[in-house]
C-alpha cells in the first residue's frame, strides 16, 4: 500500500496554527488594545518561530516565560494581567529583530581576490596535482592561503581538502578526517589508510589532497600522508605554517649539535615549497580597494593594519567595523571611522 506524504509542512518542522478565538474581553484585567496588541504579537511569534523553527517550548525558554504561561497566553486563554505578559513577549520580539538587523548590517568581506599570493599558492598546487608530488606552503596568517586553497577546491576536478587541528593530530585522528572528507565508509580501522589511498589513487587526471593547519600534525601522520604519495601516486599540499617545513630541516642549534632529526625520505619527496613571511604591498592594496576605501590617508593607515601580524584578515576585521560605524552616522568610510575601528578591536598586544 503506497503511502501518501502531504507536503504542506517539512516533516518534522514545529507547526504554529493562528489561534481561531483572542483573550476573554470580559475579563476586568485587560483592556480592547490590550487584546489587538495580543493579536499582533501572536502574529509576530508565529512569523518568528516558524522562520526559525523553533517549537513553543524553545519560545518560551527563550522569552524566559513558563511553559504553561506561554501556551495559556499564545492560545489566548491566560486569566491574568495581559499587559504584563504582552510586554514581555513584544520585548522579546524586538531583542530578535534587533539581533536580525545587526546581523544583516555586518558587511561580507571583498569576494576572492587573485592576489599574488593566492597566485603563487594557485601554482603550487596546480604542480602538486599535475605532478603527483608533495608541496609545503607555509604563509603567515592572514595572508589568504586557505581562502586560496578553498577556491582551488572548488575550481578544479579531483581535489580534496581537510583541515587538521589538535584533535587529529595522530595517525588514526588524521585519517578519520579524511575518511569523512573524502566520504569513505569503512568500519574496519584496519583497512582505513587503503580505503582512503584507493580513493586518492591517481586516475589521469591527477587528483590533490589539501591538509590545511598541517603544523598540528605528529611527524608520523606527516609520513603517513608521505606514504599515499609514494604508493597511490597523488599530489598533497602540506599548508600550515613555517613549523610544519622547519621540523623536517637540519639545522646547527648552536653548540655544535643538530636540532631535530633528519626525515630523509619526506625530505627529499618535497618537490617545491612556497614560503612568505609578509605580505606583498600590492596585495594588502587590491584588499583595500576592494573594500572601496581610496583616501591615501585611509590607505595609508590600513596598509600599517595589514603590515602587522594577521596581514588581510586585520584589514577585514576593521573594515567590517569601521563601515558599521561610518552607516550608523550616515557618513562615507573615512579614516577616522577606521581609527577608531581598530582602536575599539584592543588587539595589538605589546
């Protein structure tokens, strides 16, 4: 027997029906526009929760009213003070509008932008992918290397990408997040590193395996990813910071010894390595441009902003500020707007 599924509410989804009857109007606690007002807001907390899909009981919760309170008042049978209870759902309502309206007046960063860097980001990873060969792009934050990095996945075939942190640190930590990266169903740990190599296997075309924050990894995670080089002939781009190239060096550590060991075999698989320590100038410019500020004195003083640790996203941060303020006032982005931006965000520590 075929099942017949309506489609007029998403399964699951809280319902809110109009209440067909309002409050008693014979009621001496309550007067007609106390009424009208209930019918107002009844309207509004429907709009709102069903938008939201918050059921009755998280409405109540979130005006801090009691859930019996609340469904007495919404289906309009509560006997008490309506003004009282009206009040405290109109003040409600508009908390949320107000978090609505400053969520919305937030400015969205510039779109991606083909900065130098992001070219020669662009080209490490065309090598990497093209070549089957192992890359370490090592940019300081801010600078845009996984933004970059996210516009290469999305532009380009047979591309993946995940991001380590703490957490995945290990071996099995690692490859769990590949594993759900790559969509790779396997409930046998044992046989998880091939099911991942036979999906990053190379098939023509080539395919590339970004590990973003890959400074967090343990050195045998890092040969792990070695290995699906070697063996499943893919490309894989290391992208962290410059701890995750400096690790893999000899280096004199000044009494005569050597700090860390050699790691021959990642060593000499490295094919190119991309390293930038500060930003292009030009690059922090076309940032600026982008966000439509073009007083030199403006210029000027966001080029130090970018020029500081954080490089792009500083710049981004203030600029999102700044143009608040300068709408607020109904005013053009000017310096001081910027100023006082970066002067409110306190986060250039001494």
């Amino acid at each position: 027997m075929n099942e017949i599924v309506g489609t007029s509410q998403i399964r699951g989804a809280p319902v809110w029906e109009r209440p067909l009857q309002g409050p008693d109007k014979g009621l001496s606690n309550r007067s007609e526009t106390d009424i009208q007002q209930w019918w107002t807001l009844v309207d509004m907390v429907i709009a709102v929760a069903t938008q939201n899909g918050w059921t009755k009981a998280e409405v109540a919760r979130r005006i801090g009213m009691a859930d019996g309170t609340f469904s007495q008042w919404f289906s309009g049978k509560y006997t008490g003070r309506l003004d009282n209870t009206n009040k405290q759902v109109q003040q409600w309502i508009d908390a949320v509008e107000e978090t609505s309206g400053l969520a919305a007046s937030i400015p969205s960063s510039p779109a991606f932008l083909k900065t130098k860097a992001a070219v020669e980001v662009i080209e490490t990873l065309t090598w990497a992918q093209m070549a089957a060969d192992m890359v370490i792009i090592t940019l300081e934050a801010g600078m845009g290397k996984t933004v970059a990095c996210r516009q290469f996945l999305g532009s380009r075939p047979h591309v993946f990408m995940a991001t380590m942190s703490p957490h995945t640190k290990t071996v099995h930590g690692m490859l769990s997040e590949l594993a759900a990266e790559l969509d790779v169903m396997v409930h046998n740990p044992a046989k998880l590193k091939r099911a991942i190599g036979r999906r990053l296997e190379r098939t023509g075309a080539g395919t590339l395996l970004i590990v973003d924050e890959a400074q967090n990894l343990t050195d045998e995670a890092v040969d792990q990813l070695r290995h699906f080089v070697d063996i499943y002939k893919c490309g894989v781009a290391l992208v962290g910071n410059t701890e995750i190239y400096n690790r893999f060096r000899n280096r004199d550590d000044g009494k005569g010894g050597k700090e860390g060991p050699s790691f021959a075999q990642i060593k000499r698989r490295i094919g190119k390595r991309l390293q930038r320590t500060r930003p292009h100038e030009e690059d922090l410019r076309a940032f600026i441009s982008a966000w439509n500020v073009s007083d030199p004195e403006a210029v000027k003083f966001l080029i130090g902003i970018g020029k500081k640790g954080g490089a792009l996203g500083q710049i981004d941060k203030t600029m999102k500020l700044a143009v608040m303020y300068a709408t607020g006032r109904g005013e053009t982005v000017a310096r001081q707007h910027i100023e006082a931006a970066w002067k409110n965000r306190d986060v250039e520590w001494q």
